[in-house]
C-alpha cells in the first residue's frame, strides 16, 4: 500500500509542478486565435461594420473598431498574461454578444438532443468557457500579471501608505 502512495504522492508534485502549463496554454491559444480575428476584423473593416450591422449591433462602426481592437491587443496582452482578467471579461462580454447574435440559432439549436452539434462545436461558447476560467483562475504562474504583482510586494511600504495597501495604517 506504502507503493501506491508514494506513486500517487510523486504524481501529484509532478503535477503541481506542471500545473503553470494549463493557464500558459490557454492564454497562448485563446490569445493568438483572438489577434488573428482582431487582425482579420481591421484588415476587413467595411465588411466588419456591414456585418455588425446586419446583426442589429448598435453603432456598428464605434462597436467593430472596439471589438477589432479589443480582440488586437487583447490577444498579445493575454498571450504575455498582462491584466489578464480585465481582458478575459471584455472579451467574454464580445462571446456573449457573439451568441447572442450571429451564433445564435446555432447555438440554441446546439441544447437539442436532435442536434447533430454540441454546444462546444460552437467557438463563441468554448472561447467563452476558456476565458471565464481565466477570468476566475486567473493568469497562472507563468506571467506578467504575477511577476508584476510578486515585484510590488517586495517595494517597502511607506508610513503613508494605507493599511489595505500593505502599509501601516496611519490613520488616528
């Protein structure tokens, strides 16, 4: 029985040990995949806002250069893991927007047993599922995002430094 646990024990570390590759690959993937669409979105800008508008989005061209943009530099900055949750709830609000509009019927059609497709054949709903768990999991070990944070707790705190901040709490 001693055998099996440590076998098990020495599982778990290598996993533990391992366990910075699932967030690094999904920033990677979901990252590259939206700087293509961003890219593919401004190189196609006209035929962007035609698409926008033919779904009922709102101010079509101010709602394409932002998702256009979001999508460009959202893509990098997760890929580099740079204020990845911030990024990963704008570009899950675009997913939402995405099934709420061209994937729709897919997508509602997706739920039937009679369906030949799952909701995951849908990418607005699988990006949406990768980028909720960036949002909640945050950017894993392997990031900008926590080599920022782990450089401003080593600064020192300063008497005026508020108590929530990591300082001493000056006030009376």
């Amino acid at each position: 029985m001693t055998g099996i646990n440590q076998g098990l024990e020495r599982t778990r570390q290598l996993l533990d040990k391992a366990a910075f590759l699932a967030p690094l690959a999904t920033r990677i993937v979901i990252g590259l995949a939206f700087f293509h669409t961003g890219s593919g979105k401004w190189h196609n800008f006209a035929h962007t806002v035609e698409f926008f508008t033919s779904l009922g989005i709102p101010a079509p061209a101010a709602n394409a250069a932002f998702v256009s943009t979001l999508e460009l530099v959202g893509g990098p900055l997760l890929i580099v893991g740079l204020l990845t949750r911030p990024v990963a709830a704008l570009l899950s609000s675009t997913m939402v927007v995405a099934l709420l509009t061209a994937d729709r019927a897919n997508f509602l059609a997706s739920w039937s047993a009679a369906s030949e497709s799952s909701p995951t054949d849908i990418a607005a709903f699988t990006f949406l599922l990768f980028l909720g768990w960036l949002v909640f999991h945050g950017p894993g070990t392997l990031s900008l995002d926590r080599l920022l944070g782990t450089l401003v707790k080593r600064r020192p705190a300063g008497p005026t430094q508020p108590a929530w901040a990591g300082g001493k709490d000056t006030t009376p």
